[in-house]
C-alpha cells in the first residue's frame, strides 16, 4: 500500500520541482552560453576530475549520473567528438571501456566552473523566491545528511 502526501507536503514538492525545473533551466543557458558545455557535459567533466586517474569505467560513471547505458554513450561520444573525453578500453576487463578526461577537458572544465558557480549563486538569490529557496535548502540539506551518513558508514574501517 502506497502512503500518499499530505495536501501540505504535494504543495511543497510542486514548489521545489517547479522551482528546481527553472533553476537548471536558466543555469543551463548560463552555462552554454559560458562555454558551450551542457549542464551533461559539465557533470560528466566533474566527476572524471575528481575519479582515481581522471577515468572511471562506463557504468559507473552511468550510475553516478542516473544516465541510461544508450544515453551515457551519446554523450560520451559527442564529447569524444569535441577532445573533451577519450574512451579506451578496460585494463581489468577489455570488453568494458572507460571515460577519459583529456587535457582540453579538464581546461574546458576550470574555465567553465567560476561562470557555473556564479550562475547558481545569481539564481538562488535573484531567481527563486524565499519559500523556494528555503525549500530547496532543505533538500539540500537532507541530501547532503545522507551522503555524509553513507560516506561516514563506508570510511569505517571494518572491525577484525
């Protein structure tokens, strides 16, 4: 049986989804218009910058993005297009392939972050109204409660 919302909380996860909805919208322009990246582009660059090496395997860079397999590998490949990613092979597993962030990607990245962050500062303060700012904060914050719950959980070391 599934438990439904109050009339209260339906209004408040309206108001984030039609506020999270205008926010990217505009900061996806933004950004284009920065460095012609999407925002796709940008999040797949981020996370190559921050993995062990600048690469990480196909599906787990699918699952960090909730990407479909089809859609992780048109954007991989039109960035391949651009020099911003190399795809190559596994060299644990040579039927999987890995993303690559190239030099030119990680340049298009540095150049395109100052424009990004200022953009979402912009939004947040002048966009959104303060009910949509509080409600967006508050899920902010829960997610960021959970990451660092599971990011704690699995920095335990393990009992012997």
């Amino acid at each position: 049986m599934t438990e439904s919302l109050s009339p209260e909380r339906t209004i408040a996860w309206r108001a984030y989804i039609e506020s999270s909805q205008r926010l990217f919208t505009q900061l996806e322009e933004d950004l284009r218009t920065a460095s012609e990246l999407t925002f796709a582009d940008y999040h797949v660059l981020v996370l190559l910058s921050e993995a062990p090496g600048q690469r990480l395997r196909m599906g787990e860079l699918a699952g960090r993005l909730v990407f479909s397999p089809s859609r992780l590998t048109y954007q991989i490949s039109s960035m391949q297009k651009r020099g911003l990613v190399a795809r190559q092979s596994c060299p644990d597993d040579r039927r999987g392939s890995e993303a690559v962030l190239t030099a030119a990607g990680l340049l298009a990245l540095r150049e395109a972050a100052p424009h990004h962050l200022a953009s979402v500062r912009t939004h947040l303060m002048d966009d959104l109204d303060d009910a949509e700012v509080a409600c967006l904060t508050r899920v902010f914050e829960r997610i960021g409660r959970r990451l660092r719950a599971a990011r704690d959980v699995s920095s335990t070391p393990a009992d012997n």
